[in-house]
C-alpha cells in the first residue's frame, strides 16, 4: 500500500514540537487576555484615581450624609422592584407556559415587548400624564413595570424546557397540587428566577433617566447632579465607587444562592411532552392580570406616545438634529458597539468554553465583573481616563462606540458563550481528520454554527445601545444628538410634543432587532423539537 | 506491513495513568477491535492515532510512516484518516452530499464521488437532506461515508454504534463491516460491546490495565483467552481451583481433561469451564451435586446458576433446550473437557 504521509523529521525536543503544534490555537487566548485586560484597564484606573489621594480621603467622599439618603434609597428600591418583578414575571411565565390559558402565543408576545421601551420613556409618559406618578411609590411601580421582562424570559424558557415528569413523580409521591408547585416547579426555576432578579437589580441600579423624571434621588441621579451641576469629579467618583460596591455585593449574593447542581436532564433525552394545568374557574382572573399587566407595560407608555405624537406642539428649544438624524447616529454608533462588543466576546467565550481550566474561569469571571458596573461608571472612568491620557478622543464619536462595546460586552458574551458551547468540540476534529488545518476547520465548521449567536450578540447590544441615555449622554460628540439624547433634552424642556417622534423612533429601531431575535430564537426552538 | 503499529504508547491525564507502554500492531487491510471497559483508555488510544491527543511517550506508526514519536508529530489533517465518532458528527449546517464532500479537495471529481459513497453505504437519493432529518443509523452511515471519501489510509471508529438500539445495531454493523471491506481499508474500531467485537473484528484486541492484554482473532480469543482476567472479561466464564497432574485436573466438580497446551501443568491451577462446558447430568454416580439457585430463560436455551458444595462462588451452566429448571432442584454437575488451565499463583481476579 503506498500511502503519501509526510512525516516530518524535526530535531529537537517533544515539548518545542508539542507546542508547536497547537500554535494556530494560542490564538484565542492571547486575543482573550487582552481583550479582558483591556476592558479592565479604564475601570482600574477609575479606582486609582479616587485611592490616590489616599483612604482618608476615599472615606470622607464616602462618608457624606447624602450618602446615607442615598443608599436607603437604593436599596428601598431595589429589594421593592426586585421582589414584584420577579413575582409578576414568574406568575406570567407560569401562566403562558404551563396552563391552559387561550391567546397564549400573543400574550406572551406582549409580555416582553415592554423591554423595546426604555425606562426612561415609559417614566415620561406616566409622569408626563399624572404628575402624581413619582417619588418613591412612582419609582416602584414604573421600573416593576418596565423591569419584570427580565425575570419573565428567562423564566419562561426555562419552563419551557424543564421536565415535567417530576411533577408527575411528586404528586404520585402524595403532594398536593400546591406543594408539587411549590417544591417542584418553584424550585426547578428557582436559579432561573435569582438571575432575572439579578440582572432586574443591576439595571435599578444604573438607571438615572427614569429616575430623573420621577424626581427620585438615587445613586446614579446624584453623581449626575454632581457632575453636571458642581463638576464635582471626586464627589462623583466617591459615589460612584459606593455604585459599584452595591452591584458587586448583589453580584455576590447571586453567585451565594446560585443552585450548585443542575437540574437539567441529559442532553440528547427528548423531553414527554407539557401537560398544560386546566385553570378552570380562574381562568377570568388570570386573564384579567395578564391584560392588565401588558396594558400597563404595554399599551399605556405606547398610548401616551401616540397621544403626544397627535397633539404636536412646537418647542421653544430648537431642535440640534432632525428626527432621521438622531435616528442615523442612534443607528450607527449601536451597530459599531455591537460589532465592537460581540468581536471582543468572540475569543473570550472559545476560551472559556473550550479550554476549560481554573484561569480561563477566572477570565470569565473577570469579565463579567464589568456587568457590575452601570453604564455611568463605565462612562465616568472612560472620561477621566480620556481627559488624562488621550485628550484627542475625549467627546469623539469613537469613545462612544467603545463605551458601548465595553457597557454591553458581558451581553454579548452571554450570547455568543452559550452559542459556542452548542457546539461541539468533536466537528472540528472530525473537519481535521478530514484534512482540514486549524483554522479551516474553525471557519468552515464552528463558525457558520455560531453565526445564529453572534447575530443574536448584535441585536441584543444593539437594541440595548439605542435605548442608552446614561453613558450617551455624558460622551456624545459635540453637536451631536442620538434619539435618546435628543428626546431627552425636549423632555427635560417639558417640550413634550416635540420630544415623542423621537421616542417613537426610538422604540421602532430597537423593536427590529427584538423581532428579529425572537424568530431567530423560535426557529431554533422549532428545529430543535423537530429533530 | 501494518496499517497502524503502536510501540510503548503511554498516557496520562494528571495524576491518572490511562495507557501504559501499550503496543497494538493492526494488519493492513484488517478490521481490528479494540475491546475494553469504560475508562480503560480505549478512547484516548484512538484519539491518538487520530492525532487528536498526544502520547507522554511511544512512537505510533500508519502505513509505515512515522506520525507521533519523540521528534515527530504530524498534524490530524495530514496523517490521512477518517474518524466516525460517536453519534456520527455530522456537520449540522450542511446537507448529507456536502458533509460527504468535506474532505474532498479537487472539485471536479466530487459529484461522482459523492454519489459512489452514497450508493456504497446504501443511501442514494438522499444527498440533499440535512443531518437532523435522518434518523440514528442514517446518520452512521453518512459518517462512514464522510470518513471514506478523501479514500483514507485507514479509518477509525468510536463507539459507532453505541448510540443506536439494538435492533438496528446489528443491521448496521454487519452492513458497516461489509462497506469498510469493500474498501479495502484499515479499519481501527473501538467498542465496549464484546458482542460488537467479536462479530465485527478480524482481530480483537482485549486493553485492560493500560495495555493490550490479548490479541487474537474472536474464536481463538474465546477459546484461547490468554489469562484468566481475558477469560472472564470475554464471555461467561466459571474459573475453579483445580489439582493438576498428567495431563488432567481434580476440581470440585470432578476430574476434567486439560487442553493439549496446557497438559504438562502440575499443582494447584485455576480451571477455566466455560458454561457449554458443563451439563446437567442424572443425579450420581457421575456428577458433582448442586442446587439450582436460578434459571435464567433466554428461549433458545437457558442458563442455570449452580450452587456446588465446596465453591466460593456458585456455576452457570448452559442447558440447551432443557425444559426450566426450578430454583431449589438437585442437580449434579459434569464437566466436558478439556479445559483451559493456569497455573493458581495467576492472581485471581476478584
């Protein structure tokens, strides 16, 4: 037989040839460590700056009596919204993925769509048509409202894909129907409730627009105010370093009641298909709070827009850039954020999931401890850093997009993290046993696979970047306005006519990739079922 | 020449010795299994050969040419293998003709190609369906068909049939076997199903402990195990302390004679009797007495589980078309030479 195998004969030691034979896939984890290193760098430097003057002097910004308002404040918040968003989204998700309930498919459509309106829109239209919505109470109600989505979709998911012959099991066992939800269904998407709960408190706590409406002092509103009104920067940092202390102890708190064992069931098992629950005589009353509950989140914040867009209005304050203006920057610098975060989450994610190992770990833990810190101080660190080092980018359209790419970086990792790991590591070697080197077999196999997840990384930071006030609003360029910049400043004019096309703008661009998102994610359900 | 010569290939995982001056000579043109329990390393052996994994030491040889050693290692895509792992891996994102086409490299040849393999493994018509159209053995196939398409110098299979149920294994394996024949190609498949094995193979190669304990075509593997570890691993075996001398054995179910290879054995020896080898015969004067603890009915025969005075463990013997045996019923024991024998400072294993 004469088979044409090139064997290479090198001298030299096993180690040098072993190591050279995985040199194409080094790649990935020097392009990982930079990327990490790099996101961390501006953050950093933030701490440095507001330590350098020494402890006593982080204590005194710290040690404020604002401060003591402020945190009671927050966290008053925090634990309200928190706990009626995960109530509300959870009891919704039950409601549409488990019982009997009719128009399901709609109801569930408009029980997320709340996400496509900023928060700091839904709080102008409450305000903007009862005056009477603010302070703390109208804070608990505009944010439960705008927040719950976060706990609802993951919720329902996992419903979705949750076994229900447990169910089957512990009433067998001799459970009745309320403690088989309760210990069973509960606690099958418990982990799953903590981390909407998780991701509802991080948004609270960067929140500053909605907040602002409904003249509620937080945090974020107050390192606002000392920026803009004092140009206090080291009161700003001090508080902002109080800001990211409080994210990082409800990052901390998830992580502690995460469940440690998984209660999934082996990958390739197909599921028993869902009995749904017959909900009978409560069928009204579930129906009437899931209406209620998209007529709130839903159709009310888009009614009021509707209402303001019809009655006009002209504005005293001139108008920097056109509605299709702010539409085309809003457009651009949100697409070259994404494009910038789900490039940057690309080699972070093949690491962690591939090369699983402690500092890999740590690397993606590192990473996501960008997700602790509010766009704001993202934004704050990236201005100091600029206005020391790189004068030249301080205010450019650039900075911008890379604040974005680092805001929104931990989103994108989610997606494109979970869309890598669907793929399993065997194709590749299967395209390299084919004749295929390294890097043909990663483009030509795992790539096209995880294409769905990369588009679903940009749409995400996309729809997430046009609906950006807080960051936006301290580094847009100058003369420059985005939609949200743009609508805030007739807001805040109480130009309310003037400001709505903008708003509507605004919640029409960031719903195209909502629904783009959400059919890319059905197809995928579907073909999932039907293989 | 071999399609594949291992020479003391060792591995391990951290602290976790996997293989162990292991050597494996496949014949070229064969199909040769490797047989082994979960865990015992059989898996990393093909990944070796796959270049997948590197050895810590060894040298592994195809077709002659050197591929991994001390100052040489030639990378997956040039050693000219085809995988068929697992569950098939097929590439999800491409239709059946374009996962058979991966590995082609000349564009003009491909159509024809393709449509050889797919009539080879008996599925013509069905290039343009995707992967998760096809059912379990559909999807082996198109695997099988992938790997033999860049014509490889031999093919590795892991576990390929693990994943299907048992109906459909059969079929397929036997239709496997005559495709990998038909191409005449070196064929390295490893397995944990000894039934798999030894219907399949030419050659059956037996890892336990970090290397290959035997290797040996199925019948002489069954009929010759080389110790008694081979011996109970491959088959159903009852392994008795027995008293050699002049060619004979003195167990606790009476005097059997050894096989010729065996017959200069004297002293203490383990005796291996295969269940066929005993049989049920009336009660004294001839046999050893027993009580029958279970019948095991399979239909065709059925296998009963002796307890006999004197033995540590109880015997399964195989009663042809016996009616059932009830638990609890006297029987005596004969045993039909001549057996297999070791010498008893052989460890036993537990």
């Amino acid at each position: 037989m004469s088979v044409a195998l090139e064997a290479r004969r090198e001298p030299g030691p096993v180690t040098r040839l072993a190591s050279r034979s995985r040199r194409g896939s080094l790649l990935a984890p020097g392009a990982a460590v930079l990327v990490v290193a790099g996101l961390l760098v501006p953050v950093a430097f933030l701490f440095l700056e507001a330590t350098q003057a020494g402890w006593s002097e982080v204590w005194s910004l710290v040690d404020r009596p604002i401060i003591l308002g402020l945190a009671w404040n927050t966290v008053r918040l925090a634990l309200a919204v928190t706990v009626i968003a995960a109530v509300l989204g959870t009891g919704a998700a039950w409601l549409t993925e488990r019982t009997d309930l009719p128009f399901r498919r709609v109801l569930a459509t408009a029980l997320v769509l709340p996400l496509a309106v900023p928060d700091f829109v839904t709080a102008w239209t409450w305000s903007s048509i009862f005056p009477g919505v603010h302070g703390y109470a109208g804070a608990v109600l505009v944010m439960s409202l705008g927040l719950y989505p976060l706990v609802y979709l993951p919720v329902a998911a996992a419903l979705r894909s949750a076994d229900p012959s447990l169910e089957d099991v512990a009433r067998a066992l001799g459970l009745s129907r309320l403690r088989t939800f309760v210990q069973v269904t509960l606690r099958q998407v418990r982990s799953t409730v903590l981390g909407g709960s998780l991701l509802v408190c991080l948004a609270l706590l960067a929140e500053y627009g909605a907040f602002e409406d409904l003249r509620f002092q937080t945090f974020t509103t107050a390192i606002f105010t000392e920026l803009q009104v004092g140009f206090a920067t080291a009161d700003a940092a001090g508080s902002a370093l109080v800001l990211v202390g409080l994210s990082a102890v409800v990052l901390v708190a998830e992580a502690a009641f995460r469940e440690r064992g998984r209660l999934d069931r082996g990958g390739s098992v197909p599921l028993p298909p869902l009995r749904r629950h017959h909900l009978g005589r409560a069928l009204p009353c579930a129906l009437a709070f899931l209406l209620g509950l998209a007529g709130l989140a839903l159709a009310f914040p888009l009614g009021v827009v509707a209402y303001w867009l019809a009655a006009g209005g002209s504005s005293t304050l001139p108008a920097t850039v056109s509605v299709a203006g702010a539409a085309g920057y809003s457009a651009l610098y949100s697409a070259l954020g994404a494009l910038g975060a789900t490039v940057l989450a690309l080699p972070v994610a093949f690491v962690a999931v591939r090369r699983p190992a402690r500092w890999t770990a740590a690397l993606e833990r590192s990473a996501f401890v960008l997700q602790a810190l509010p766009g704001l101080v993202v934004a704050l660190a990236l201005v100091f850093f600029t206005e020391r080092y790189l004068p030249w980018l301080y205010e450019s359209p650039e900075l911008l997009v890379v604040a974005y790419s680092m805001i929104f970086f931990p989103l994108a990792l989610v997606a494109v993290r979970a869309s890598v790991a669907r793929v399993p590591k065997r194709l590749e070697e299967v395209a390299r046993s084919l004749g295929a080197g390294p890097l043909r077999a990663r483009v030509r196999v795992t790539l096209p696979l995880v294409a769905p997840g990369l588009a679903a990384a940009f749409c995400l930071v996309f729809l997430s970047g046009v609906t950006e006030l807080t960051a936006t609003l301290l580094l847009v360029p100058n003369n420059v306005e985005t939609l949200a910049t743009q609508f805030w400043a007739f807001t805040t004019n109480v130009s309310y006519g003037a400001a709505a096309p903008y708003a509507a703008t605004m919640i029409l661009l960031s719903a195209v990739p909502g629904f783009l998102l959400s059919r890319v994610f059905d197809r995928r359900t579907a073909r999932g079922a039907g293989s | 020449m071999s399609g594949i010569l291992l020479e003391g290939v060792s591995k391990s995982f951290g602290h976790h010795v996997v293989l162990e001056g292991l050597d494996l000579e496949v014949p070229d043109g064969s199909v040769t299994a490797v047989l082994g329990e979960s865990g015992s390393g059989k898996t990393t052996l093909l990944r070796m050969v796959a270049g997948l994994e590197r050895p810590d030491a060894g040298t592994i040889r195809i077709g002659g040419h050197l591929v991994d050693g001390p100052h040489c290692f030639v990378a997956p895509e040039r050693r000219r293998i085809g995988l068929v792992p697992q569950e098939g891996a097929l590439f999800p994102h491409l239709t059946v003709a374009r996962n058979i086409a991966f590995g082609l490299r000349r564009r003009e040849d491909r159509r024809s190609r393709v449509a050889e393999l797919l009539e080879l493994v008996g599925m013509t018509g069905m290039g343009e369906r995707y992967p998760h159209q096809l059912s379990g053995g559909q999807q082996q196939r198109v695997a099988l068909a992938r790997a033999l398409a860049p014509e490889p110098a031999v093919v590795l299979l892991d576990e390929p049939f693990s994943a299907l149920d048992a109906g459909l294994r059969a079929s397929l394996r036997a239709d496997v076997v005559r495709v990998l024949r038909r191409a005449r190609v070196t064929a390295l498949l490893v397995t944990h199903d000894q039934e798999e094995a030894l219907s399949t193979a030419d050659l059956v190669g037996v890892v336990q402990h970090g290397r290959i304990r035997q290797l040996a075509a199925p019948d002489r593997l069954y009929a010759a195990p080389a110790d008694p570890a081979v011996a109970r691993f491959l088959g159903e075996a009852n392994l008795l302390a027995g008293q050699a001398a002049g060619g004979r054995a003195t167990t606790a179910l009476g005097e059997v004679a050894l096989e010729q290879a065996c017959s200069g054995l004297t002293g203490a020896v383990t005796v291996l009797l295969r269940p066929e080898q005993l049989e049920v015969v009336p009660l004294a004067p001839a046999g050893a007495p027993g009580r029958v603890l279970e019948c095991e009915y399979y239909g065709h025969d059925s296998v009963l589980v002796v307890e006999v005075p004197g033995l540590a463990e109880p015997v399964r013997v195989r009663a042809g078309g016996r009616p059932r045996a009830a638990a609890g019923e006297e029987v005596a024991l004969a045993a039909a030479g001549p057996a297999l024998a070791w010498p008893a400072t052989e460890p036993r294993p537990a």
